[in-house]
C-alpha cells in the first residue's frame, strides 16, 4: 500500500536560533546600496520640479519608500528581509516623525525639510562611498521562474489581468444591491477573476516558480483594491473625508488644528505626513486618498513577507503569508486614515525586533519607528507595547529592559493628552463580549445578514487554522512562541476597550499578520504535496487551491458587500465644500444616516467644529428616541421646533447612500423615509440649500417664504 507524506520545510535554523547566528549571511554583508540611494535622491529632488503634480507624487512616495532606508542599511549588516522591512520603515518614520515634530514647532517648511532628507541620504552615501573605497552596489541574480516561455501560472495571470480590464466598464453606476458590488454589473467576473489568479499562485508555488508567484500576489492586490480606485470619482467611505479635511486644515494654516475640535490635533503625525506630501507635489489630497488602499495593501504584503522569511520561513512561506493576508482582510481599515499607516509600521517594527536578535542596529532602527508611531495612531502603539513585553517575557527577544524606552515614550506621550483621551473613557470595561461587540445592532436585510456571516466564517476560519498551525509548528520542532504572540495577542484588547463598537474589527485586523505566518507551512505543504499516490497529491493541492478561492471570495464579499454605501461622488464633495465655505457661525448640518455625507473634507469643517464638535451627526445618534414610531411621532415638528429656537443654521441632508443605508439596516422603511422628506419639501419653512443627483441639503428658512435658496 503506498502512502503519500505532507512533510513541512524543517526550520532554518541559521535563521531562527538567535543564539546560533551571530552574523547576518554572506550575501546581506555584501549587500550595500550606494548608487540605489543616489538614484533615489535624485528622484526626491525632480519631485520640487514643474512636472505634473501626479508624476511628482510618484516621484517622492519612491523616494520616502527607498531613499533614506537604503542610506541607513547600507551601514549595515543585517540579513535580507531585515532589509526589505528596514527600507521602507525607515522612509515612513521619517516622513511621519519629523513632519510632526515641525508641525509642532509651527514653523512649516516642507520644502527644506525635503532639501535635508535629498541632502542627508547623498551625504550618507558619500561618506560610506569614501569608507568602503567607492560606490557599491549589489546586483541580485535573477531567481527561477522570471520567463514567460513555459510559464503558465504567470501566462494565466496576465490573461486574467486582461479580463479584469474588459470588466471595469461594467462596474461603473452599478445599481443598489444588498449584497454589494459582486453581484452587480460585471462583478460576478470580478470573483472569477481573482479565483483564477489564487489557482495560479497555487500552481506556481507547487513549481516553485518565486517570482511569478510574488507577481500573482501583486495581481491580487491590483484586482481587489486598485479596482475602487480605478472605478470611483472620488474616495470611498464617508469617514474617509474627516482625514482628508486635517490635511487641508494644515495645508490651507499651515498649523495643526485648534485643540479641542477633534483628537487628530494630539496624534498629528499621519496628516502632518500627507500635507507635506501634498504641498511638495501639489497633488491633490482627495487622488491621494483614492489611490491610497493599493499602496498600502502592496507594502503590508511586503512586511508580512520579510517577517516571515526573518522567523525562519522560506520564501514561499513568505509569499503564501502575504497571499493570506490579501485574501483574508475584508476589515476594509486600508482607506487613508492613521490605522492602515500605523498597522505597516507595527509590522515593520516588529520585524525588526526580530531581525535585533542577530543584528543590534535593526533594534535602533525599530526604536525610532515605533517613536514615529507614537504621534500617529491612539491604538496601535499600545497593541504593539503589549507584543513587544510578551516576546521580552517569553524571552523570544532581547534584552530583559528593552519595553522600558517603549513604555516611557508611550506613557509620557500620553499623560499630557489625558484630557482628551478620559471624557471617552480610558477603559469601558472588562468584560470581552461586550467590548466585542459590534457597533452595528440592526438585524439588518438578507444581504446584511449574508455578509456578516461571510465574514464571521471567515475570520473563524483563520483563527482556527492559525490554532492547528501553531501545532503543526511545534510537532515540526519550530519556534513558534513569535507568531502565536503576533497572532492572539490583540484579544487581549477586548478585555480592555470597546474603542467605540470597531475593538473587534481592530483585532482580527491586527490578527491578521501572525496568522498568515502561522497557516502559510500549512498552505504550502498541502499544495507541494509529495508522494507515489498522484491522485493523492492532487487532490490535496486542488483542496488547498479551492479553500485559498474560499477565502478570496469571503473577504471580497466582506470588502464589497456595502458598496452602494460607501461608494461617494464627486458632486457631493464639491456640494458640501460649498455649503461648509458658505457658513460662518455656528451650525448643525444633520441626517438620517451619514451615508454619502462628506461635510468634513476641507479645512471649513474646523470653523464648524469649534462650536460644536458633532455639527455634522446624524439625528438618530443626537437623539436617542428618534427612531421610535418614526416618522410618525413629531420628528420633524420637533426638528423645526429646535431650528426655530435655536440661532444656529440648521440643514437636513438626504442622500442616495443614506437611503440605501437605511434599507440595508432596516432602520425604517423606505416609505418613512420618503414621508419624512415630504415634510420638509412642503413646508414652508424648509427650503432647498443644494441640490445634485445625489443629494439634497434643506436649510431652515426663518422667513418661512418656502423658496429654493438655489432657484431650483
């Protein structure tokens, strides 16, 4: 009787046994990146010149991700991924840290700034030029799998690419479905399309074809995240545009935000980054923020990849985690906002903890980015304070006092801005199944319901695989204490926090990174694997093709399946930076649902803000009892009364998302909803502000003439 074997690679213990390894290998000590750097800097410095604003965004994103990374490692002897993780870490912390500390000092000067980065890293590189006797590069061989002849997971992929490009028409002003853009338009193709690619990465890894696989898993990202991007005009999300809004604010003053409008003021770092991004290039904020998701997918992939490959993974190993990571986040936390910033840094940080056990420098260059990502984000540095006294506990890292400088930068980070953080409460409880509990509480329509399971399922399914990796781990003899702690530490979060009814969405996103390590032997194992029972081998490698499918269109579904409430038009944004512009005095701009409500996308909103910090909320989270028999029960007659009373300009909003919203949740019928705007369209007190497509903003008219404001 024969008997096929699923065997795991056996760790590499050069790479893993930190007490075995005292020096990097011989291919990361010769590795030094003069010219590269030099290149770099010359391209930071044409982003200063008259191109065009998209070019020179391109031009200085490549320059923060490289340029000063490669100055720094080039000093260096750390090992490969270290490397890969250390570059583009470097770049951001810089860009986060220092754009931070002069707004700070309220002497904005981005131009210099950039001048002394240009500057620093050719000096860098001049000096080790003149050390190591002249400039020196290395120049990788070209790893197997690079041709096309013959290469058919890499030849299918392209051919899907190309489909995928045939689908993008039908994508665009798709109609409302309550299961989202997947089932509407060509997005069925959609799902046929990134299955199809997960098929080929499964083909390439059991060929051990590297580079095509890693080409696939940037396919991946293209089709899943460049397609909002590619198919919107402008940014999704409403709550995007509260991000965009502080950038412009700091653009427009040259300052941060007026303390007390709104906490973005005390953790300024990710918008005092993207201003100064958006004052060298003149690129406007809202491209930025639309383009924004597939940059940060396609790095995430990258540090997933080098934290893996430095706990002892191969590099198949490393490109499966990164696949799993793409397929599996449908948390949709990558929109521009300081939490997908501060998640690549987490990553990158903690990857150069890991990389600290063989290389002390990579420990200095991890210190300065977590003090980078102190003023970026509230949540992440604690998360990532409680993983790095986990590893120094379980003595995974060195030396014993290393939390100290972290905890001290973080504590006094903190103490000052008390006063922000204690009217939200700095712990809601200890109780887990409260704090995870999500702040959506509609039961909700079938496609609500479809979704939400999906995403359960989903994320159940990754936590349990993760469980069965951490003991196929440890029956293979790898130390597996890292990955685990990566994995599992962030529930400790919901003993802790609601962080507002999002703690369990901030979880499994956190999760993420150190499941994919852990489950990434299991996946690789089951597609190469190996044997005299061929019809054995392939069915395994089709089972494991089949669950990576599983798992796309799961997170796909989690990802898309609010599309028509999130999606936000153009004409909107230009309706609300009108009406912000216009008003000057205190006011209440409310709605049903926020849905399709960007009131915060200029420097306007902080006018607005500073009389009311919730100006913008809708009713039924001013009003508790709205809802109740709504809108039968003197809703508006109360709202009219309150205009009435009040000296503040009030304007109701109702918008296509929030009606699609409502219908989503269930939170009324569509027929109150258009009882209740009858009421405003027939009373002579009400009359239209603005008006698009989309949108139409009610403004309270004392005069009680009834007339459109707009003439329309």
């Amino acid at each position: 009787m024969t008997r096929s074997t699923v065997q795991l690679d056996p760790p590499r213990r050069e790479a893993v046994d930190a007490t075995a390894a005292e020096e990097p290998s011989g291919a990361a000590r010769a590795a030094h990146f003069d010219t590269f750097a030099l290149v770099s800097a010359a391209v930071g410095a044409l982003a200063l010149t008259p191109l065009s604003p998209e070019l020179r965004a391109i031009m200085l994103a490549a320059f923060v991700l490289t340029g000063p990374g490669l100055a720094v490692v080039t000093w260096m002897r750390l090992q490969t991924p270290a490397i890969v993780a250390a570059v583009p870490l470097t770049g951001l912390s810089m860009m986060t840290g220092f754009t931070a500390v002069i707004g700070w000092s309220n002497r904005w000067l981005p131009v210099p700034f950039l001048l002394t980065l240009v500057g620093g890293v050719v000096l860098s590189v001049l000096l080790h030029a003149r050390h190591a006797g002249g400039l020196a590069t290395l120049v990788p061989a070209r790893p197997r799998g690079t041709t096309l002849r013959g290469n058919v997971p890499l030849l299918c992929t392209l051919a899907t690419l190309g489909v995928w490009l045939a689908l993008l028409p039908g994508l665009l002003n798709v109609p409302y479905s309550e299961f989202g853009l997947l089932a509407v338009g060509t997005g069925p193709g959609l799902v046929v399309v990134v299955v199809s690619m997960v098929g080929a990465f499964a083909w390439a890894l059991r060929k051990n074809h590297v580079v095509s696989a890693a080409v696939i898993v940037g396919a991946v990202i293209v089709v899943q995240r460049a397609t909002v991007s590619v198919i919107t005009e402008a940014p999704i999300y409403t709550w995007t545009y509260k991000h965009i809004g502080v950038v412009d604010y700091i653009q427009q003053h040259q300052a941060l935000p007026p303390r007390g409008i709104d906490v973005y003021g005390e953790w300024p770092a990710f918008f005092t980054a993207f201003a100064w991004f958006g004052d060298i290039t003149s690129v406007d904020s809202l491209l930025v923020a639309q383009w924004f998701a597939p940059v940060v997918h396609a790095l995430l992939a990258l540090l997933v990849g080098a934290l893996a490959m430095l706990l002892g993974l191969e590099i198949r190993h490393a490109l499966a985690a990164a696949m799993i990571v793409e397929l599996a986040n449908w948390v949709g936390q990558d929109y521009f906002a300081p939490q997908a910033f501060a998640l690549l840094m987490a990553v990158g940080v903690l990857a150069l903890l890991v990389a600290s056990r063989t290389c002390h420098q990579a420990g200095y260059i991890a210190l300065l980015a977590f003090a980078a990502l102190i003023p970026t984000h509230q949540l992440t540095p604690y998360w990532l304070l409680g993983v790095i006294v986990a590893l120094v506990v379980t003595r995974q890292i060195k030396p014993w006092w290393l939390p100290i400088p972290y905890m001290a930068m973080l504590i006094g980070y903190l103490v000052p801005r008390m006063y922000v953080v204690l009217p939200h409460g700095l712990f809601s409880g200890a109780n887990p199944v409260a704090n995870g509990t999500s702040n959506v509480e509609y039961a909700g329509s079938l496609g609500k319901l479809v979704t939400s399971t999906v995403c359960r399922g989903l994320s159940a399914a990754v936590i349990l695989f993760a469980l069965v990796g951490i003991v196929v781990w440890w029956r293979q003899g790898r130390p597996f204490l890292i990955p685990m702690i990566m994995a599992f530490s962030s529930f400790s979060l919901l003993f802790l926090q609601s962080y507002g009814g999002e703690a369990i969405f901030r979880v499994y996103l956190y999760a993420l990174p150190g499941c994919a390590i852990l489950i990434a032997p299991l996946l690789l194992a089951a597609v190469t694997v190996t044997g005299r029972h061929v019809a054995l081998e392939r069915v395994t490698t089709v089972f494991a093709a089949v669950a990576l499918g599983g798992a796309a269109v799961a997170g796909m579904q989690g990802y898309y399946g609010l599309w028509s409430l999130v999606v936000e038009y153009r004409s909107q944004v230009m309706l609300f930076d009108d009406l912000t512009a216009d008003i000057h005095g205190p006011a209440m701009i409310t709605s049903l649902d926020s849905a399709g409500f960007p009131s915060r996308a200029t420097a306007d909103y902080a006018d607005l803000a500073k009389y009311d910090q919730d100006f913008d909320t809708p009713i039924v989270d001013r009003w508790p009892e709205f809802a109740k028999y709504f809108p039968d029960a003197h809703q508006f007659d109360d709202i009219t009364l309150v205009a009435e009373s009040s000296s503040t300009e009030t304007y109701f909003v109702f918008t296509s998302q929030s009606n699609d919203a409502i219908e989503y949740y269930r939170y009324f019928t569509p027929e109150a909803v258009a009882r209740f705007e009858d009421q405003f369209r027939l009373s002579p007190q009400w009359s239209i502000r603005l008006q698009d497509a989309h949108t139409t903003v009610y403004q309270f008219d004392r005069t009680g003439s009834g007339a459109d404001i707009t003439g329309g």
